[in-house]
C-alpha cells in the first residue's frame, strides 16, 4: 500500500474548481450543481468552455480534458476539484499524468463511477487520498438528503475533518458477520476491473474493499467478481463494502446480484455488507475517503457501520 498523501481541508468560502474528465453534462444541471456548492459555503470555478464542452460521448477532446485537469490541480486559487459526472473518458488522461503535472501537495479530488480511473491512478502512482462521493451535475444538483442527491454529513466530515475520524452509517445488510480493519480502496466494480494489467493494478491486500455499479445483470456482477477473485484481488482483503447495484435484472435463473454476490465472497470468510448508497444509488450518496484506515462492523445484532479511523484532509 503506499504511504497516504492527505490533501488540506475545505474552509468556508474556499474556491472549488469543477471539472468535466468524462462524458458531457447539461448546462441548467451544472448551474443547479453549483447553486448547491454555494450554500455549502464554497465558491465554485467554472470555465464553461471546458466543463460544457462536448465531443461525442466525451466532454471534449482527451487534451482538452487533461489541460483542465493538469491546470485545475496547479492552479494557487482553488482547493479542490469537483468532477461534475462520470460517463466514460477518464482513462485517456491517466498515462499523461506525470509527476511534474501534479502540485507539491495534494488536492481534494471528489468524483466517482468513471472517476475511479483516475482515483485509483492517483492511489496507486502517488499516494493520494481521494473521495468517492457526489458530482455536480449528477449529485449535488439534487440536493442534501434527497433521492439520487448526496449525504450532507459525511461529505463535510470527509472534506472538513482533520483532527479525528468519524462513523458512517452504511445503510445496507450484512452478508457475512464480523469486523475488520483496512485502508479503504476501490469504486465502481468496473474500472476496478479494467486497472487489472495495468501500471496502476490497484493493491487490495489487507483492504477494506468497496465495490458498486449499475445496470449489471447478475451474470456480469459474476464476471467480473469471478476475474478480481481469479486475479488474485479478494485474496487477503480484510471485508467489503457493496452498493445496491440499481438496474441490476433478476437472472433467467432468479438469481440477483446479491446472490452472486454472497456466493462469490462467503468461502473468504471475511466481513461483507450489501446495499450502502455508495456510487451508483437512487439514495443520498456517502462520501467515503479512499486510502485511509478504517474498521468494518458488521455485527449481526446492529446496522452495518464504517469507523473511519484516522483524518482524511490536514489541517
């Protein structure tokens, strides 16, 4: 695992930039999106050249997209960067991210589902602790608490904290009991898979794992599961954390992808929780921080819980 490089926490009246790394928005979902961002006390930046842009099923060209990105984590005047969706596109960008792109010190990246690319690149190359959590046009739009919006607490404790860790509330079911200690990594099942063969192979040993999707029939949850576990990747993580898998179909066999699920990971005999709003949800998204310590409870008698260690931000 590589050694964690924390980024500073957000403050009141702190500049965001907002970025587009994947697949194109729409415009009146971006002003919604950031009319959100305001009344949580940040300033959103926004170059609507670039974060409206629109190639095909890209938010513009591949260079277009990593200038914003190289100039959004280099910029003095913001601390953080806001992805306002995901899609597909963030891969093209990796192998341009060399070390002198990035700054001295880390910055607040906050994305997810085709954002896992670059999260798990930034992990595994420099160390960065990251944030699966809500996008602007996707999330934040929606509002705090709301459906297909975003957990308020746990982005602010994420994004804010730096003295101590905090508790999150997964919201789901346990699949296999017991607790377990890890640095969480992963995102969406996916892009996890196609790190595999890379230079940026995520390394799941001793993790707490968190894995969501959507629109997977349960012979693709298998699938893919099946290649992580054949890879090596389940072998000697500590638990798992999954989503609810929205559009997921009933097999032609009845089974789901919950079955599949506690199928695959019952013979490890390690701690496995079923249905937290991570990702993909029609519930208020949890902002969870990658690459930092955490312990999994997953007690028969409670609601599954996450004790999120250690700071993920420094002061």
């Amino acid at each position: 695992m590589p050694q964690p490089l924390k980024p500073l926490a957000l403050k009141s009246g702190d500049s965001v930039r907002l970025v587009s790394l994947a697949s194109p928005i729409k415009e009146h979902l971006l002003q919604q999106g950031c009319e959100e961002i305001l009344r949580l006390g940040l300033q959103p930046v926004v170059d609507e050249r670039t974060v409206l842009a629109r190639t095909g099923t890209f938010a513009g060209p591949a260079d277009m997209r990593f200038a914003a990105l190289r100039e959004g984590l280099a910029e003095r005047g913001t601390s953080a960067l806001f992805c306002t969706r995901g899609g597909y596109g963030s891969n093209y960008l990796l192998e341009c991210l060399k070390p002198e792109a990035l700054p001295a010190a880390p910055k607040i990246v906050l994305g997810c589902s085709d954002l896992t690319s670059l999260q798990i690149y930034l992990w595994q190359k420099f160390g960065w602790v990251t944030f699966y959590g809500p996008m602007v046009a996707t999330n934040f739009c929606r509002g705090a608490g709301l459906p297909h919006g975003y957990d308020r607490e746990t982005l602010l404790s994420a994004l804010n904290e730096t003295d101590r860790g905090w508790t999150i509330d997964l919201q789901g079911e346990v699949l296999a009991p017991g607790n377990a200690t890890g640095v969480l990594v992963g995102g969406c099942l996916t892009l996890v898979e196609t790190t595999l063969g890379t230079p940026w192979d995520l390394d799941t040993t001793g993790a707490i794992l968190v894995l969501e999707d959507r629109g997977m029939k349960p012979y693709a949850v298998d699938r893919a599961l099946m290649h992580l576990l054949q890879a090596g990747k389940l072998r000697g993580i500590a638990g798992v954390i999954l989503g609810d898998f929205p559009e997921s179909e009933v097999s032609v066999g009845g089974e789901t992808a919950q079955d599949v699920a506690q199928r695959i990971f019952a013979p490890l005999g390690i701690p496995v929780v079923w249905g937290s709003p991570i990702g993909h949800t029609a519930r208020a998204m949890l902002t969870v921080p990658l690459g930092v310590r955490a312990r999994l409870i997953a007690d028969q008698s409670a609601a599954p819980s996450l004790e999120i260690l250690e700071p993920a931000c420094v002061a």
